[in-house]
C-alpha cells in the first residue's frame, strides 16, 4: 500500500524523473499532462468557492499502468494552473490496489466524493480478476475545501451489486433529480453484458439498488458512466468496450459517447436513443463533466486510450505518458451534444492573424488555433502538418496521419456539410471542431519537426484567422 508519506518520500528521488519530463520536446504547452508518470481519467471534477479542482488517476513514479492516486491541479482562471500534491492514496484495505475513478458532488457546500477502492485479492492464484478474485469497493468522504479530506467509508461492497455482476463495477458519479441523489456505476454482468448500474439516496451516505441501463449485446463493459441533463434533456455518457466497428464506427479499441435517456422516474422506466461517439479522434476515453459556478458543463477527457495498437508513445522515454483533453462546455442543439472550447482558452491568444484560405498567414509556430470559415460547402484537402491531412470528399470527412501518428492512421466521419473548422495545436496533440463543435477529432501526434506550414491543397473560398497560443502557467506547490 502507498500512504502518503511513502509517496513524499520517493517524491524527492524522482526529481530526475521531473527533469527529464522538462527537457521533452512533447511535453504539452496548454494541456494538463502528468508532472511524471502515468496519467489517465479526470476524476472528481468540481469547482468549490471559485477553484477549480481537477483531479485525475495517476501513477507518478511509472509510465505503464500502476497502482492509481489521484493527481491534482487547481485553477481559479483556468489558464494559471497549481500542480498540488497528490490528493487521494491507495492507503487502507478498501483501495489497496488503487484508488480507481470516482467523481466529486457539492451539496450545502460540503464536496462529497465518491470512488472505487480496486482489491486484488491475492489468496489463490487462479483468479481471473474479472468473474472472481476483485473487490470493487464504493467509497464515499468529504471535504469542505477539496485539500483536507474525512474518513474513508464504504457505502458499497461487491455484496451490494446484483448478483448476476462480474466482478467489474466501478466509477460512481452522481446525478440529483427531484430530491434524490442517484448513482451510476459502470458494469459487467458475469454473461458479458455491458451497463450501468443506478442506485438511490436521499442522504448521499444510503444507497439502493434502482435499475440498470442497458441496451441487450451492446459491448461486454460500459466504464466511466456520466448522466447529466443539458437544456431538461437527460444524457448518459459512457465508454462501452466490446463494440464491433461498423464502416467508420467505432474505429477505436474502445468507444466513448453518448445515448439521449428518456427517463420516466415516477414508473422508473427508461428508454436509449441511439448511441453517438463523442469524439471521432484516436485518443479520446472516460470523459466526466461537472456544473461550475456559472453553471456551464464543462467537460475533460482522457487524452489517450487503454489497450491501443498504436506504437510505443516516444513521450515514455521522458517518463511521461498522456494528458487531458482541453476542457470543453457542452451544449445541447440540433438533437445532439456540441464540444466547444472554453471561454478561457481565447486569453492564451498572443496576436490575431487574418487571411483567406489561398494563403494562410501564419507564424512559425506548432502551438495555435486556427478558424477556417468556408464561404460554400466545398470538398477540401486540408494539410495541417506534413504527413497530417484533413479532408473532405463525397461528403467523409477524414484525417489521416503518416509516421508522427506512431500507428494511428486515419479515421473519418460522414457530414453532409462543412461550414467551418478550429483546430487547436498543442507540440503533441490536435483537437479539431466542425461545425462549432457539432463533431471532433482528439488526437496525440509526434512530429519530428515543429517547423510546420497549414495549407490548403485545394483551391478553397473562406476566411482563416490564425492565434499563436501561450502556454499555460503552472507552478507547484
Ligand atoms: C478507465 C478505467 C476506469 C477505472 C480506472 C482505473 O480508464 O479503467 O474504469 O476506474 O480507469 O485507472
């Protein structure tokens, strides 16, 4: 088990690790990534008396799957960022083999967490760990500022799941809907059948069993549940693993989206719309969202993927791998969710740079963003890096990556019309809006030089503003 002092302890034979993370050339300028080490799901996303906290799973000391902490940064402008120390350890028999994702919920000013205690249980040794041989614990504690925390306690042990559950329920995130409180946790049914599991309270400590929200064969694992309303609709966001490609669905290892959830909770009856992918990138997983102070849906992601056939990342060489998406409102239009970039972001903007489409001005930078605005509908070739094309023909629009996408290759996505494009460019990443959000691709990228030009192919009509983007300003406690 890693307590805390362990942890401080090692923290400071591991500055070399922080220097060789600095020198990498990778290393995100406006992206929340590892200080060292191995980071994945944002968790327990909040904003308490104007800070934001984001926390998010993490093995500082290892590059490949580890024991999880929890990491922390705060911000109060979403551009000056504190990497605090870690905020939550594998530390008592609940979570002692990692303290797995969970999600944060503020009810009369007090956070309440919640979160999964992963036990590998180590009696016998021919566990599978997914039928037998795993506890996985729901563990439930508070905090009034989101540093200082209260006793762990557990609320919900494998006893408490349904028994035709596998051993996989995991990632509890809370939903209040007229004075209840209800809790979805991803899940395994022992016949491999995908869900998410719902329970209710009225004191956020209770917590029963209310249904299941499932779909028959869709995928064997549904991880990282969120549900949440925009505009009185009500969404359940998830990553179901197990899903077929179909044409230019569901391209990755595993999916991230969302369904459209009509819920009658007076009869407890629901139905699912249909399934929509999030993200049409190559590097997108476990998304969670929370409600800020002024109300907005902001949402992180994972930006990275377990289980990828994609080539070893050259980041782990500087003993570090993945980072966070940029943090994202959502918004409900058109009978869908829309992706757009959060306010705050246009504070990173360094100068302003006009031209047309024919000859996109620019300066000599990788990290910017960039609005295309198209005067027609029109079919385009759009180079964003050398071996990095944005295109649209016959109504696909693809993007496709030679050698800096380390095996990722190219994945598309059927639109009837473009009218206008944002990419954003970090060193190492892209993440791409069409349509002011309606669809985006995420993904990492390691390009051997960042001398790089955009450009057209095609002879396009349409306006181009360019912004040369600051880095984020980070400082560690
Ligand atoms: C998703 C996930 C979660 C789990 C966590 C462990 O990436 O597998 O289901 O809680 O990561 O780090």
């Amino acid at each position: 088990m890693m307590t805390k002092e362990d942890y401080l302890k090692e923290y400071d034979q591991h500055q070399k690790m922080r220097e060789n993370v600095r020198e990498d050339k990778y290393r995100l300028k406006y992206h929340l990534m590892p200080p060292t080490g191995f980071l994945n799901d944002p968790n327990g996303l909040c904003q308490k008396d104007g800070v934001y906290h984001i926390y998010f799973q993490y093995t500082p000391f290892d590059c490949g799957w580890g024991t999880k902490l929890w990491g922390h940064y705060t911000t109060r402008d979403m551009i000056h960022f504190c990497e605090e120390e870690p905020f939550l350890y594998p530390d008592t028999i609940m979570d002692r083999d990692g303290v797995y994702s969970g999600s944060a919920f503020i009810k009369d000013n007090i956070i309440h967490y919640f979160y999964t205690g992963n036990v590998k249980l180590c009696d016998r040794d021919d566990y599978d760990y997914i039928q037998e041989g795993r506890e996985q614990n729901t563990i439930h504690f508070t905090s009034k500022d989101g540093y200082e925390i209260s006793k762990k306690e557990l609320i919900l042990s494998n006893n408490d799941y349904p028994a035709d559950m596998s051993k996989h329920v995991r990632d509890p995130k809370i939903f209040e809907k007229d004075g209840y409180y209800y809790m979805a946790l991803g899940a395994r049914s022992r016949d491999d059948q995908g869900c998410v599991l719902l329970y209710r309270s009225v004191d956020l400590q209770h917590f029963e069993y209310y249904n299941r929200l499932m779909l028959p064969d869709y995928g064997y694992m549904w991880e990282c549940p969120d549900l949440f309303e925009l505009d009185g609709q009500l969404f359940l966001m998830t990553c179901p693993q197990g899903l077929k490609q179909q044409g230019h669905n569901f391209a990755n290892v595993y999916q991230t989206g969302y369904f459209p959830v009509d819920y009658d909770f007076i009869n407890n009856t629901y139905t699912l719309g249909d399934f929509k992918e999030l993200d049409r990138g190559f590097d997108i997983y476990a998304p969670q969202s929370f409600l800020d102070e002024k109300g907005r849906r902001i949402q992180y992601g994972w930006m990275g993927l377990p289980d990828t056939d994609y080539d070893n990342q050259p980041t782990i060489e500087h003993d570090w791998q993945h980072a966070l998406t940029m943090p994202k409102v959502l918004t409900y239009r058109h009978h869908q969710i829309y992706q757009q970039p959060l306010e705050e972001m246009k504070q990173l903007r360094e100068s302003k740079i006009q031209s047309n489409c024919h000859h996109i001005q620019q300066t000599d930078t990788i990290c910017y963003e960039m609005k295309i605005e198209f005067t027609k509908n029109q079919d385009f070739n759009l180079e964003i890096r050398q071996d990095v094309h944005l295109t649209y023909q016959d109504a696909l629009l693809t993007l496709s990556l030679g050698e800096s996408g380390r095996g990722r290759t190219s994945r598309s996505v059927d639109i009837q019309e473009i009218s206008d494009i944002t990419i954003f460019s970090d060193t190492s990443s892209l993440e791409i809006f069409i349509n002011d959000g309606q669809e985006v691709f995420t993904t990492r990228l390691y390009s051997s030089s960042f001398h790089q030009r955009v450009q057209f192919l095609t002879d396009n009509e349409g306006q181009v503003t360019f912004y040369p983007l600051k880095s984020y300003d980070i400082t560690k406690k």
